[in-house]
C-alpha cells in the first residue's frame, strides 16, 4: 500500500477527441475496481474550452491503485461538448506520494505529508496537546473540528479528519465532507443512478428515484417496462399480447371466410 499526495494528468489541447476526457473520474483502490475504491476527483465543470492540458489534483489517501474512469451512459443526456464515447486518450499520467520523511520530524502524518510534531530540539512553541483518548467523531490539535461522515467513525483520523475506510453513502472526498454529485449515490458515490424522471431527485444514498423513473423504465428504473412511472406489463408481454389478439382474429376471420365459401366444413 501507498501514500499518496497527488496526480498529474497530461492531455494533448489540440487532440480532436478532447470531448472524450470531461466528465472522467479518479479513484484511489487497493485493487483494480474502482468501486473498491474511493473517489477521489469527479469532473462535473470542464467543458473544451476550459479542460487544462495538464491537470493536477490533490489526493491523499492510502492505496496501490490510482484509476482513471470514464463513462458514457445510453438514456442519460450529457453536456453538449460531451463527446459519445469516453475515450482514455492520456499522454501521461503521473502519481506522487509524500516528500522523503524530515528527520528532525518526532510525529509525521504520512496522509497530509506533513509534520505534526518536531523532535525537542527543533520545538519553539508551547507544548503540543497529546492524548490517546480523543473524543470519537473530532479531530485537529484540540479536537475542536468535526469529522465528516466516515462509514466508520472511529476510523476518523484524530491529526487530519481523514475517513481511513471511506465515505458513508451518500458522501466522498477524503474526509467525506462532500456530498455525492447529481447522479451518483451510495458509499463514496461510487454508483450511477439509473433513469430517474428527475435525475436531481435520486437518493444519494440508496439511488431511489423520489419522483419516478423516465418514460421506459420502472422498479430501479431499468429497462423493461414502459410508460411514465412504467407499473404495467412489460413491452415484450404487451407486444406478445398483441400478437395473440392478431392472431385469433386472423383464424376468425379465416373460419368465416372458410363458411361462406363452404371450405373447412366436416363432410363425410
């Protein structure tokens, strides 16, 4: 496992398929899924004009993996520069972890990359506030700031306030501070919501569509049935239904034509 501190992403500016990149996501995982792992950027603000060519983001947290996702989903209407397809077009990526470890550092936070406590000799300020019982739920000197909503509270980091086992569902980030974007829900807002009628109104927790679904698509809001709200048969069992009534008022019609030609009857 890995400290890391930051990611670097090199695009190419005039690349004809820069559409592909907005919208990409960044997670940071101990295996090579991503929904293992935890988010640690989401693009919801880039369009071509305004995507850098190098971009460089922040992204502390403990991992093997850092992966870069993209999507791009049938039924769900994305920005006007979106391209149709999500393509991993990068030059190059680059992921650093901390600075080399200062020796005169008695207390080193390995996930702020930062010394919380210099060895006596290099201290000019007043003692530092110590425990080992800090108060679950807070962190910071004096434990005076609130954690956010970690799926574990007492794996809130007393130094940074960093969720060490990720975000509640419904939240991201590395303290889990951050609520989940339009369209994503559930632990870390690792999971993409289905048709809602109204995509602002799926749970950001449990991805429920509090308004229905869109015309098409029923239950979770996926595929299947039809119709706004979709409660009824299926499209294929309305369709095999139709098909059935055809086909009995194709034999009526035919016995009838059968008795007024005097075919089909039973003669000996």
């Amino acid at each position: 496992m890995f400290t890391i501190s930051k990611v670097i992403l090199y695009t190419d500016e005039l690349n004809d398929r820069i559409s592909s990149f907005l919208g990409f996501n960044l997670y940071v995982s101990n295996s090579t899924n991503r929904l293992n792992g935890i988010l640690c950027f989401k693009d919801i603000e880039f369009n071509k004009s305004t995507i850098p060519e190098v971009f460089n983001t922040t992204c502390r947290m403990f991992g093997q993996y850092v992966i870069y996702y993209n999507e791009r989903l049938s039924g769900v209407n994305y920005p006007s520069d979106y391209n149709d397809a999500a393509e991993n077009d990068l030059c190059e990526v680059e992921v650093y972890g901390c600075p080399t470890l200062n020796p005169d550092c008695d207390v080193w936070d390995p996930i702020m990359c930062a010394c919380l406590v210099c060895k006596p000799s290099y201290m000019d300020i007043e003692t530092q506030h110590e425990t080992t019982d800090w108060p679950i739920g807070s962190y910071g000197h004096y434990y005076d700031e609130m954690c956010g909503h970690c799926k574990d509270p007492t794996q809130c980091s007393p130094y940074t306030g960093i969720c060490l086992t990720g975000c509640s569902a419904g939240y991201f980030g590395p303290s889990c501070k951050e609520e989940c974007h339009i369209g994503n829900y559930g632990y870390n807002c690792n999971e993409t919501c289905g048709h809602c009628n109204d995509i602002s109104q799926c749970s950001t927790t449990n991805g429920i569509c509090h308004t229905g679904c869109s015309y098409g698509y029923t239950g979770d809001c996926d595929i299947g049935h039809y119709g706004s709200g979709a409660t009824g048969n299926t499209l294929h069992d309305e369709l095999a239904e139709d098909e059935d009534e055809d086909e009995d008022e194709t034999l009526r019609l035919l016995f009838l034509a059968g008795r007024a030609t005097g075919e089909g009857d039973c003669l000996s």
